[in-house]
C-alpha cells in the first residue's frame, strides 16, 4: 500500500512557482526545487516527475488564478470598461515577475510540448477577451470601431509588453501612461458610458463570462498569491 503524502501538492507547487518566476525554467536547477520546496528527490520525482512536469503543473496552477483574477474584475466592476481598466491597473500594482506566461516563451519555445501549452494559453485568454469585448460593444460601452478580437489584439499586446518592460524596471508612471493611452481605444466615440449594474436590461442582456473551470489544485483565497 502506499504511504499518503506528508505534504500539500499545491504548496509545493506555489514554492516551485516563485522559483521558476525568479530564476526561469532554464536557470532553476533541481537543488533550487528541492531547497524552496523541501521534498527529498525521491519525493519530487514520485509526485511531479521531472523539472519540466512539475513546471507545466505549476504553470496549470498560474493560469487558472490568472483566469481567477481576470473574470474577478470583470464581474465585480460597473461595467466590462472598467473591468478591463481594473485588471491592467491590478497589474501595474504587482510585482514585474507576475506573469510566467510572458517571461518564459523565448525559453521553452523549443520544446514542442511546452510551445504548444504556452500558444494555447495565449489563444484561450484571447478568446476570453473577445467574448467579453464583444458583449461589451453589444452594451454599446466599448468601442466597434475595431472588431472585438482586434481589440483583444491589443489588449494581449499591452499586457505582454507591460510585463517585460516592469520586469526591465521602467519608471512606473511610463507604465501608467502607456496603459491609460491603449486603453482609449476602447472608449465608444460621444457615447455616455453604461452602467450594467444599474441598468437591469443592459445586465440581463451581458454575455456572461465563461464558467471557471473548476480545479482542486487551486483555492480562492491563494489566487492573488499565485501571481503575486
């Protein structure tokens, strides 16, 4: 019969998760793992397999409180404008490591396995902006100027770009004007703003955000930790 764990699988991978923010998949070494994690290699190899296993479970664990994060602010606000304005603005407020997304491309890229998570990651978050941005226009609070998914373009673009230019230390207040000035284009042309909430027509007729794919690695309560 085999012995229960004597630690906490999302513990572990929370620790692993620091480590790989701070040092990269490439430049964290197995004594890394096992110094910020505590586990004896045998214990490692047992539950997570090698390095590249246990990365892939810890970006599963970063992706899904991202995810969190983003339809938090989007639920929780007036309107899908401000939503969008208050995940960028959480962003600006958080240390330049947040994003294991943005930091680790030019370094797993080789790896066909770990590309092809990384491009379907970027693709499902694109997918949930231009839901929301489409509904969005359909409320007449975002800009049809352009279409909803060149709009989620945008949007993906300022996010990558903001995270490696907080991770090269550039001056918060550029950071702040940058996200401010892209963040116009969702502004609709001589169009007051909508209130959904207020509005109970305009709420009932919102898309809803896509259901949260329910994971027991991850707790509520630890979302804001994950990519803290």
């Amino acid at each position: 019969m085999a012995r229960p764990r004597s630690f906490d699988e999302q513990e572990v991978l929370l620790k692993a998760l620091d480590v790989f923010r701070n040092k990269g998949f490439r430049g964290t070494s197995l004594t890394d793992l096992l110094a910020a994690t505590g586990l004896s290699k045998s214990s490692l190899y047992d539950c997570f397999g090698n390095k590249k296993q246990l990365f892939l479970k810890a970006f599963a664990l970063y992706r899904q409180a991202r995810l969190n994060f983003l339809q938090s602010h989007l639920e929780n606000a007036p309107h899908i404008r401000a939503g969008v304005e208050g995940f960028f603005q959480a962003l600006l407020a958080a240390p330049a490591e947040g994003c294991l997304s943005c930091s680790e491309p030019a370094v797993i890229s080789h790896d066909k396995e770990m590309g092809e998570i990384l491009a379907t990651d970027q693709a499902e978050l694109e997918d949930f902006l231009t839901k929301e941005l489409t509904a969005g226009q359909q409320l007449g609070n975002i800009s049809s100027a352009m279409s909803a998914r060149a709009l989620a373009h945008s949007l993906m673009v300022l996010y990558q770009g903001l995270q490696h230019m907080a991770r090269a230390g550039t001056p918060a207040q550029y950071l702040q004007e940058a996200v401010t000035g892209v963040l116009t284009i969702l502004d609709p042309v001589g169009a007051p703003e909508k209130n959904c909430k207020s509005d109970g027509r305009l709420q009932s007729q919102r898309e809803k955000p896509a259901a949260r794919t329910p994971s027991h690695r991850i707790k509520p309560s630890q979302n804001k930790r994950v990519l803290d």
